[in-house]
C-alpha cells in the first residue's frame, strides 16, 4: 500500500529499501551493515546490479548524491550519505537520524601554497573568486563570515582552477590532504567536519517506525554511537 503526504510517498508494506551509497563510502557501509545484521554478500560480489534483495531488506545502490533525491521521493524508505550531500542539498525533505562516524573528512578553503590572493589584504581589496562543487556550502559560510566571492562551480577535478588561474581558491571535500599537496595546494580554513548519516523518508518514518527504529537502534550499536 502506497501512501502521499505533501508529495512525499512511500510504501507501508514489502522490504524495507535503503538506499547505499556507491564510490568511498561503499566499503564502510556494507561493513556497517554487516555488524548490524544486514546480510550484504550480494552487493560485495562482481555483479554489476544496483539492487540486491536480502532478508527483509532491499539494498539500493547508487551515487551518494542521489541518495536524498531518492529518500525524498519515496523510492527508498532509508539511504546513507555523507554530510556534505546533506548540506549541500539542504532543500530536500529527508529526517537525519543518525550520525554513522565513518567516512570522516572535512570541507577546507584551499588555494595555491605562497599565494596572497586568500589573505585578509586581498580580501579588503574585493571579491575573491572561489572554484567549488559546493556551492550551497560554500556562499553560506562566505556569508557567516562577511566575506563576499564569485562563485564558480566546476563538476571535475577543482583542484585545477587556482593552477591555471580560474578562481582564486577552492571550497573542496578532503580526506588525507594528499591531493591537495600533490597539487601544490593547501588548507587555508577548515569550514566543517563531514561524516556518513543515516537518513529516512518522512512518511516511512511514520508509516515503518518500528522497522526504522529497530535499524536506526542496530546501526547506532554498530556504529559505537
């Protein structure tokens, strides 16, 4: 049986679907899972399915960003992701029920190591231009901070932009550091500490409480939180 509440649907009947995130959060995940009971042998073979059905349970996998789109509508009752998405994508209408620990990193301004254009005279002399694939992040702590920029979002690799001249600096997610050095660049502000969260639909959270609960409590244990 489906129900709608305010165009957010979802389902009070047949397995539970979580949404899993692919790419550096995959491994933890599925470890996660794991320890939590959720069998995920399936999704940790060769298969190149996106869906895999456990006692249960539906895992759907998918690209971290795309898990609130798919939370919010419905079409997974829970997902994982990384903060950073949840920020950045703040709009959308998703409960954050759990903070997971793993898959730690921090959003950081960086620009080019020596280089004056971040410093405070550059930033009385006017605007400075910030390359990000962050920019709901970015022009909200530009703004806490007074500060005004030009913003300029790229889709690939933003380190790029302060090596050839694009943007003054970068608003980027980091984990070791390591690219940034190997690029010549470095951290000049730390902006927030990320980490994976897990996140339910509104009206599952209602209409499947007692499942949500019962893997929000298991995921909690797992996670040592």
């Amino acid at each position: 049986m489906t129900f709608e509440v305010a165009g957010i649907r979802a389902k009070a009947d047949g397995p539970l679907k979580l949404a899993v995130p692919r790419g550096a959060l995959f491994g933890e995940t599925l470890d996660i899972l794991d320890a939590a009971g959720v069998d995920t042998s399936g999704a940790r073979g060769d298969s190149r399915s996106l869906i895999f059905e456990t006692d249960g349970m539906t895992l759907v996998t998918m690209r971290p960003s795309d898990v609130p789109t798919y939370v919010e509508a419905g079409a997974a009752d829970v997902g994982i992701t990384g903060k950073d998405v949840l920020l950045e994508q703040a709009d959308r209408a998703v409960y954050e029920l759990l903070d997971l620990g793993y898959g730690r990193c921090r959003m950081v301004l960086a620009g080019r190591k020596g280089d004056a254009r971040l410093g405070e005279a550059q930033r009385r002399l006017g605007m400075m231009r910030i390359a990000t694939k962050y920019p709901r992040i970015a022009e909200r702590h530009f703004e806490s901070t007074g500060r005004q920029i030009e913003m300029i979002e790229v889709k690939g690799s933003v380190e790029l932009a302060p090596l050839i001249g694009l943007g003054d600096g970068i608003v980027d997610l980091v984990a070791t550091g390591r690219t940034l050095e190997e690029n010549d660049l470095e951290v000049r502000e730390e902006i927030l500490e990320c980490t994976a969260r897990f996140v339910a639909n509104r009206v599952a959270h209602k209409l499947r409480a007692t499942e949500v609960d019962e893997l929000t409590a298991k995921l909690r244990a797992a996670s040592g939180g």
